[in-house]
C-alpha cells in the first residue's frame, strides 16, 4: 500500500509507523510524481518477515553476529521509502509503478 509522502511518519521514540501532524497538500500535479508517493507498509523480506527472527538461546555478541549475516544475505529497507528508489525491470522496459489521471481534472 502506498500513501501520499509526508501522509505517515516514523515515531522517533518507538520506530513505530504513525499518521503524520501536517497532512501533506499536494495538487494533482504535484500527485503525478512518484517522488511524492512513499510505501506505508513495512517492507517483506525473503523469509516473509518484516523483520529477521533473533534465536532467543544466543547471547548478545552471538545475536549481533548473526543479525549482522542476515542484514548481509537480505538488507531490510527503510520505512516510508519513496516508490521512486524500488527497482525497477529495467530489462524488460517496465518500471515498477506508473501513474493514471481519471476523472475531471
């Protein structure tokens, strides 16, 4: 799911995703770059997680290293990334999202 930028923000104090104070005012113009639309939802890794799973058995030192292989094999990404920065299927000509105006303008 996708929100106007600005639309959502992160807690600073709990990393937690919440609407944001000032609600963006953006004209349709403004609504046709996809510089202005972030994703609201967090990002899935490879495992269908949002984050990594943290084995409860192993110490501090252990968990960092092995939090630190898993961030290595599958980076997570931040929260509230613009649409703009996904990759895109260069290969095939295709972007990953596209814009459509409908409706009287």
């Amino acid at each position: 799911m996708i929100a106007p930028k600005g639309f959502y923000e992160v807690d600073e104090e709990s990393g937690e995703i919440k609407i944001g104070e000032e609600t963006p005012n953006l004209s349709t113009e403004d609504m046709k770059n996809l510089e202005n639309w972030s994703h609201s939802l967090p990002y899935l890794l490879k495992s269908g997680r949002c984050s990594h799973y943290l084995p409860s058995d192993l110490d501090d030192e252990a968990k960092e290293e092995f939090l630190a292989k898993l961030n290595e094999q599958d980076k997570p990404e931040d929260k509230l990334k613009a649409i703009s920065e996904d990759s895109s299927l260069v290969a095939l000509g295709l972007n990953s999202w596209s814009v459509k105006i409908a409706g009287d303008i």
